[in-house]
C-alpha cells in the first residue's frame, strides 16, 4: 500500500506544474462565484493541472487525491479537486477553508513538511470504506513548498483480503490442530498396545515362557520398538543362561549320585559284617580247596 501512495505522488510530480498551481493559489485566478462550483470555474489552467489528477484515476482507480495549500500559518484550503471532474457535486471547492474539525488537518501540515504517512487507516463513514491515506509537499521549481497533495487509496481489497487470509489461517489452524490430535490419538494408542504386549511378555517371562515379542513394524524407530527390542534381547540372553544353569544342575546330579553310591558301596565295604562276610567266604574257599 505503501509503495502504491509514494508512486502516485510521483506520478503526479510528473504531470503537474506546480509553479502554475502556485499562481493559482495567490489568487491569481478566473473564477466567476455566482455562478457556482465547478461550473464558475473558467480558469484554463485549473482545467489543465485539474487533468492531471484525472489521468490518475487510469493510472490507479482506487485512489482519490486533491491538492491543498496554507493560507496563512493556521489556516488551509483546498486546491485541485479529483472529484471536480468525476463527480462535480461533491467535490471540493477551490480555495474553500479545510474545516479542522472534520478533517485531519495537522496531518495535511505535516505534509507540508514531507511525505507523511497516516498510522492507521481512514475510516470513510459515508462511503463505508477504509482508506490508507498520507500527504506530501508540492514544490514549485525554485524547490519551495507551495501546497500538499493529499492521497487516499481504498484498503477496502486488503482488509477484505485479510480478513480472508485470516479465516483461512483459522480454518487451516484447526485442521493441523485436528490432525495433530488424531496423530497423538493413533500414536498413543499404538504406544499402549505395544507397552501392553512388553507386560505380558514380562509376565510370561515368570512362567518360562521365553518367546520373543513381535511388534508391527514401522518406518521410524521410536523409544517403543527400541525397548522391545532390548527386551527380546535381554529375553535371548535369559533363556541360554538357564538352559546352561539346567545342564550344569543335571550334570551336578550325576556327580552326586555316583559320589553317593561310591560312599555306600565303602560304608558297606568296611563294615564288620562285611569283613565278617569276606572271611568266611575266605574260609570256605580254603576247606573246598583241600578237600579237593
């Protein structure tokens, strides 16, 4: 908008000869006040500068501008008028006194000064618009301040396209906000379900159950699969150590059965029945070696 209100006041600086606009101003003009506004107005040269702010409306139709100057120090009047030639009954009257309660006079002599841009934007009751609005020095060819041009340019677009980007944004805010919530939903739900399975995995693991768990797979690894994943490792290593604790516990049973049956077999060796047994089987086999 901006670069919009500084192209047209360069646009008009091209085609606008301020030096007659300056005579103008002084006084120096044909203008017969009987016969009203803008018909009384027989000056030529008014005609002829007032077609420059004509040939703006080709070059932007949103804009509407008029020329002002001082006075005195307090007081300002209106110049040049767009709307002398578009639309006659509601345009400005040349050298008519700026009413300062209507209008935002201290900013038109803050254009005096140089370019000044409104902060925020005119509000047209009548026409129901809103205007982005500044005001800007004319000077003649000597380099003096001989008026302001005022510019209002229709925002009406912008605000209407604003406020469109801003139902758009909101619409676009709720279905991300939507689509996160169905993620985190999904997402959630599949990280219970796999949390669920690691539980009965664990309580299998109590009852010997060493069977791996088996999760769907996915794209990403995420902390889920990963603990499953250490899980079935930690379950791997589990299952061998028993497997080697119940090989090492058989073979302790062989050890100590065959270590107990060499204990009994000696209890029963050295004992006086035994003994007692040995010698009179010794004794026997003597008598029927003799007999022989």
């Amino acid at each position: 908008m901006e670069e919009d209100i500084l192209s047209i006041r360069d646009y008009v600086s091209t085609c606008m000869d301020e030096d007659v606009l300056q005579a103008l101003s002084s006084g120096d003009v044909q203008y017969n006040v009987s016969a009203g506004w803008p018909g009384g107005m027989t000056d030529p040269r008014y005609w002829e500068q007032q077609a420059c702010l004509d040939s703006v409306n080709a070059y932007n139709s949103r804009a509407e501008i008029y020329t002002y100057y001082a006075i005195d120090e307090t007081t300002l009047a209106y110049g040049l008028d767009q709307w002398a030639t578009l639309f006659p009954d509601e345009s400005y009257e040349f050298g008519a006194v700026i009413d300062a309660e209507t209008n935002n006079v201290e900013d038109l002599w803050l254009g005096l000064e140089d370019t000044y841009i409104y902060p925020d934007l005119e509000y047209d009751e009548e026409l129901d618009v809103h205007n982005y609005a500044a005001a800007a020095p004319l000077q003649n060819s000597r380099g003096e301040v001989i008026g302001g041009l005022s510019i209002f340019l229709d925002a009406g677009w912008a605000v209407e396209n604003l406020q469109t980007l801003s139902t758009n944004l909101l619409v676009i805010f709720i279905a991300i906000f939507a689509l996160i919530t169905v993620l985190v939903l999904v997402i959630t739900r599949k990280t219970t379900s796999e949390l669920t399975a690691l539980k009965d995995a664990s309580m299998r693991v109590a009852d010997g159950d060493y069977t791996p768990i088996t999760l769907k797979p996915h794209k990403l690894n995420d902390e889920v699969s990963t603990l499953a994943q250490s899980f079935n490792t930690m379950l791997d290593k589990v299952h061998t150590r028993e497997e080697t604790l119940q090989h090492e516990v058989e073979e302790l049973k062989v050890q100590i059965d065959m270590e107990k049956r060499q204990k009994d077999v000696k209890e029963i060796v050295e004992s006086e029945f035994f003994q007692d047994l040995k010698q009179r089987a010794s004794e026997v086999r003597k008598q029927r070696s003799k007999k022989e």
